[in-house]
C-alpha cells in the first residue's frame, strides 16, 4: 500500500508563543494532527467524530521531534505527514513542518499511534475502510491484472 499525504496550512496564533516570542514545543504535534484530521475532512469526507462513531480511536504511545529552526512570532506554516506502513494496531506518523513557502524547515519528526476499540482495547486488524483513510492500494501492473485474466510476473513471457 502506498502512504497518503496529509498537507496544509495551519496559521500559528499569538497564544502558542512562549515567553521568547517562539511557537512553544507543545503546540507542534497539534499543528499535525489538526492539518490531517482537517485533510481527512476536507479531502475524504471522514471527520474524527465519525471514526469515533463507529468504534476506533487513536491514542499517541510515543513521539520524537527534531527542531531545526524555532518557529518566530505568528505566521503561516506547511505542515506535511503520512504513515510509511501499519502493522497491527501501531503505526507512526512522519511529519514535516515547513515556512509556508516551504524554504524552511523547522522540524521533523515521527510519533506513534494505537488503534483501540471504544472499550480501549487494541485493534490488531483494522477495518479497511480505516486503513484506507491512510494507505492507498498500489495500481496493478498490467502483468498483474488483465480484463479477464489473472497473471502474475513469472507466468508472463
């Protein structure tokens, strides 16, 4: 399955900096996850209370960021995320926060994240229409799949 991207715009507001003018570190991980559950919504029709709705959650197990650049008084940013791969119930989110015309990077960095059930318990197998809220399916060669026939690579010639 390939990754989606989840990308956006978020603007940084006067009460997300800290004492030295900068965006305090705690707000970073919020940019994140409101640019892809805001994606998710705009992009694919699913909000977070849906995903609620119907059973699954996320919790964050663990998170790592690499600051490059303090983010500086009150701007515009381009964040940027996707899942590389999910395997059972964890998976990680790699992220990337950007100057909004991309030529700074602030940071990067990964987290983790559990699917759990509405009893708190982890899912190891997640429905597919969860699964393709974050991975898409790769398309099929043409050695793959033919109109009415199914081959693979070694059958071919």
């Amino acid at each position: 399955m390939i990754p989606i991207i989840f990308e956006g715009f978020i603007d940084t507001r006067f009460s997300d900096l800290d004492i030295y003018g900068h965006v305090n570190a705690k707000h970073y991980l919020d940019y994140v996850n409101t640019t892809r559950f805001r994606y998710m919504e705009e992009q694919m029709g699913m909000t977070n209370r849906e995903i609620i709705d119907r059973g699954y959650m996320f919790f964050l197990a663990q998170s790592h960021i690499n600051y490059r650049k303090p983010i500086e008084s009150t701007c515009r940013i381009y964040v940027k995320s996707f899942v590389p791969e999910w395997k059972g119930p964890r998976f990680n989110v790699n992220f990337e926060i950007q100057s909004e015309d991309m030529s700074i990077t602030y940071c990067q960095g990964d987290f983790q994240v559990i699917l759990v059930n509405n009893e708190g318990r982890p899912v190891r197998k997640p429905p597919l229409w969860l699964l393709e809220l974050f991975l898409r399916q790769e398309k099929a060669s043409p050695l793959q799949i033919d109109d009415n026939h199914s081959q693979s690579e070694e059958g071919a010639f």
